[in-house]
C-alpha cells in the first residue's frame, strides 16, 4: 500500500473514528426510544439551515452556514420534545417522519432559487468525507467529547428515559425538558456531521452500529465496545473499496455497512435457530431465489436494452482510435480535445465542467491541467474545489496548501503556485 493511501485515505478514516464514537452511543438512545428517523429527520432539517444560508450565499463550509444550521436543529429538537406525549393516540415517529419530509420539499423549493442548486444537493447526500480537513475533524473531536461528557454527568435521567419512559414520568423527572436536551445536543452531533459525511451516511453511523449491537447484547458497555469495533472495521473496508474501485467514499462506507449488518444477520439466523438443518436450507433457498432474480433481470435487460444506448464513449473512443481504417490517433486526439474544449465553454454548470475536466486531462493532458486551474481560480464552491484539486494533486504531487474552505481570493497565492508549476514542467 503506498504512501498516497494514507494522505487520502487517514483524514477520512479518522473522521470515520470520530462518528463512529458518538453516533454509536447516540443511536442505542435512539432505538431504544423507537425513533429510528429522528437522525435521519434532524440531519434533514441541519441540511436545510445550510441550504437556506447557501440560497444567501454564504458558503456551506462557513461558520455562517455552520450556525444557520445549527439554528434550525434548535427549532427541530424543540418540535421533537414537545410533541412527545405520555399517552400518545399518534406514534411520534409520525411527527418525525412528517417534519422530515416537510424539511426536505423546503430545501428542494429553497434550492430550486440558489446557483449550483444540484451540486449543493449531491453534497449533502453524499458529503464529501473524502476531502475532510484535520482542523476539522478536531473541532468536531472536541465537539462530540463535550457533548459525551455532557451525556455521561446525566447519564441517569437519559438511560432513564431511553430504556423505561413509564418509570421515569412516575419518578418525577420532566421527561420533556431531558428530551429537548437529549434532542438539543443530538442536534449538535448532526449538525456537525452532516457538514462532512452528509446525511446518508451520518444515518447509517447512528443506526447500523446500534442494531447490530443490540442484537448480540443488552449490556450498554458491551454495545459500545462492539459498535466502535464494528465502526472501524467498516469504515477501513470501506474507505478501501471506494479508493481501489475509484468509488464515492460516502455511499461506498454506507453499503458497505449494509452488507455488514446483512451478514451480522445472517450468522445470527443460523446461530440461533433451534434447527440448524433447517435454517442452512432456507438460507441455501434465499441464496438461490437471488441468484435466480438476478439472472432474470439480467436477461430482461440484455434482451430490452436498445443497441449502444449504455456504451460508454470513452470505450468507443478508444476502439476508434485503434482500428487502423481510421485517422492517426494523434489527430482522434487532437479532435476529442477540440470537442471536450467547446463543450467546456458551452455549460453553465460547475458540476459538469469538473466532469469534462477530468476527460481533457486524460486526452490532453497541457490543456487539460491549465483549465483546471482556470477552473480553480474562479470556482466558488467547496466541494468542487476538492475535485480540481484532486486532478491537479495527481500530477503536482502536491496541493500548494489550496484551502478549499476560503474563497478564491485567500487562495491566489496556491493557485499562482499552480501556474508556475504548470509553466515550468509544459514550456
């Protein structure tokens, strides 16, 4: 494994650690209240903060969307700890699920008026964990470390109210006023962690590790030590498969702590079925009725598919380029250089022309490189900042200390840097 495994990948996995450690303990609390959503819900209603301060151009990696985020979780956690009640006619998972869909169809209106509006949804889903910044999974470290310590000075009262809600209304505690906090500093952990992981992921580090844990042990310590385990080892397979199959990092994590808890199930099946024999059968019968499923679908696709309706061009282009009854491949690249130049110049969207910059670069490396640095000089969001960056890195070696939290102008002296590089290695 090379050294630039470990530049990419450690800030990552290092953050994986970090979410690993306080959505584990997070998540027991939340299935042992039966709102499985509420992450998913309150991840949700932080996302639309930072969407509505994006809609008002403040960057999403600011400390102004940081807090418009923060802020609207506030409200969130408010609505969630008043509209438990303790003979309730209306689950409250209803009223989470309710102000998760309302959050989302306000974002998807708020950022239907923004710039980029696509690309800032994708990075909420998805995150953009992959291009994390040490100061960053600091902050967030002492963040999570306060609010554990927080959780552990009161640890009664919540466990309390987790396991036995009866018992603790009968005890006199005021059940609504621990919930708004519980919700307040849960709103805490979101808030922060959406900013990073994104909202997919950050559900999946609360939910899985609880699920998996409380199916093997009931004691809190136990549930702990295993979901930190389980988190991490997750998180290496993970952040491995995405880097070895030029995968998105986030949903790459996500599926793979899918498929975990799939196999965790699985064991737990056979292992605690009274007849073994029985249980190896209808585990071989699933496996097969999903190898027979597949083949199916397979076969309707291959038979429905139009001709080259999924042929990837790059593919085509390199056929081209070897059959001898064609021109030169110098000139096929020469042309391919022409068309991937117009179209760069024809978009609008930010999004795509990282996508037609990372094509260049392979056809026309000169041009390709000093695009993106054009590209880099002007662009104004984050996460695309990190794409041109990582085509850049790959060739420079190295980023110039390019921040991609600051603004084009705090970064001129890395994108001159950029410059002089590219003269001196093309002229």
């Amino acid at each position: 494994m090379n050294l630039d495994i470990f530049d990419i990948m450690l800030p990552a996995f290092a953050e994986c650690l970090v979410l690993v450690g306080i959505h584990s303990y997070l998540g027991i609390h939340v299935i042992k209240r039966k709102v499985i959503f509420v992450d998913l819900s309150l991840a949700q209603i932080a996302a639309l903060g930072t969407t509505v301060a994006f809609l008002f151009g403040i960057a999403p990696e600011s400390m102004g969307a940081y807090w418009f985020s923060l802020g609207f979780t506030f409200i969130g956690a408010a609505i969630f700890s008043i509209s438990r009640f303790r003979h309730e006619k209306i689950p409250q998972e209803a009223i989470i699920g309710l102000v998760y869909a309302l959050a989302a169809a306000v974002a998807i209106l708020v950022i239907d008026r923004a710039p980029q509006g696509a690309e800032h949804i994708k990075e909420i889903l998805t995150g953009s964990i992959l291009w994390v910044q040490w100061k960053t999974i600091g902050i967030a470290a002492l963040i999570y470390i306060l609010v554990g310590i927080f959780h552990f000075v009161f640890r009664d009262k919540f466990v309390l109210i987790s396991n036995n809600p009866e018992k603790a209304y009968q005890s006199g505690v005021k059940v609504r006023m621990w919930d708004f906090w519980f919700y307040v500093t849960f709103g805490i952990v979101i808030a922060h962690s959406v900013k990073t992981a994104g909202v997919l992921l950050v559900f999946v580090f609360l939910v899985v590790p609880a699920v998996a844990t409380i199916m093997l042990t009931d004691r809190l310590w136990l549930q702990l030590v295993l979901g930190w385990s389980m988190g991490t080892v997750v998180s290496i397979v993970g952040l491995l498969g995405s880097y070895f199959a030029d995968l998105p990092s986030g949903p790459t994590v996500v599926a793979t702590y899918g498929l975990a808890l799939l196999l965790l199930a699985l064991i737990l099946y056979v292992a605690r079925a009274r007849n073994r024999q029985i249980a190896f059968r209808n585990l071989a019968f699933g496996i097969v009725v999903l190898i027979f499923t597949s083949s199916v679908f397979y076969g309707m696709v291959t038979i429905f598919r139009p001709g080259n309706q999924f042929e990837d061009p790059r593919a085509v282009f390199e056929q081209q380029s070897d059959n001898p009854a064609n021109q030169s491949n110098e000139l096929d690249l020469t042309n391919n250089s022409s068309k991937l130049l117009r179209k760069l110049e024809q978009t609008e969207t930010t999004f795509e022309r990282i996508e037609i910059l990372k094509e260049l670069v392979k056809v026309d490396e000169k041009e390709g490189i000093f695009r993106t640095i054009q590209f880099l000089e002007s662009n104004e969001v984050p996460f695309l900042a990190e794409e041109a960056i990582s085509i850049l890195k790959e060739y420079a070696k190295t980023d110039f200390e390019y921040d991609s939290a600051k603004s084009p102008k705090e970064n001129s002296e890395a994108v001159q840097k950029f410059y002089a590089w590219w003269r001196q290695k093309y002229n």
